[in-house]
C-alpha cells in the first residue's frame, strides 16, 4: 500500500501532490516556466515541497494505482499551458491526481489550494492517514 498527500504551500498559494510508493517518494505539481506568470508554457516540476508545507492530506492509495496516475499526469500534462484559475494549473493536476486515484472530488470550481486539501479531506475520510 502507497499514500498520496495533497499540499498547499505557504506563501503565494500552490497545490502539490507527493507519491509515496514501491519504497521510494516523489514529488509533482503542474508550473509555469516564468514563476507565477499566469500564461505561459507549464511544465510537471518534481522538486522536493516539504519546507512549503503549510496544510496536508494523506491517503492510503494501492502502489499500482499512484504508478498508473503517474502515467497519466505525464500523458496529459506535458506540453499544456498553464493557466492560473482557469486551468491547467496547480490545482487543476492535484484534481485530477486525486481523481486518477479514486478519489471522491469537490465540485468545481477547484481554485484554492487549502479548500482542495480540506474539502478532500472530509469526502475520503475512510482513506485519510492524516490531516493537517
């Protein structure tokens, strides 16, 4: 058994999804190429966000199911441009993330990082390791 974590950051708002999977951790959110340009190329950024942590949600996640929704990120997010609010953007690869994995999703609009992580939060309860 895997765990997905949903983070918002601190600071100018961004949503985050860490895998953790198979013995290892890895980390992906959805940028822009010019930081906080809200038009531009985007591009799947892997780098570590555990000082930016500001509020998470775990979930107990099948190994196989996080390495399938991996696979699907890369299908549909390389080479999109990011678009703040509208989409794609940060909040946009953490829904879609969350629904790869079966999750139970909030309704739309997904706009704020920290609403992302309670609103999933209470609706897979079942499956939160923890919450912060």
């Amino acid at each position: 058994m895997g765990y997905l974590t949903v983070i918002s950051e601190t600071g100018f708002p961004h949503s985050v999804c860490c895998f953790e999977y198979n013995h290892k951790s890895e980390w992906y959110a959805f940028k822009p190429k010019i930081p906080k340009f809200p038009l531009c190329p985007g591009y799947i950024d892997r780098s570590d966000r555990t000082p930016y942590i500001k509020h998470w949600v775990k979930f107990a996640i099948p190994d196989s199911d996080l390495e399938q929704t991996i696979k699907q990120m890369f299908s549909k997010y390389r080479g999109l441009i990011y678009c703040i609010g509208k989409g794609p953007d940060c909040v946009t690869l953490s829904v879609d993330v969350a629904q790869w994995c079966g999750l139970t999703l909030p309704p739309p609009p997904n706009l704020i990082p920290g609403h992302l992580v309670s609103k999933l939060a209470k609706l897979n309860s079942s499956l939160v390791q923890e919450y912060y």
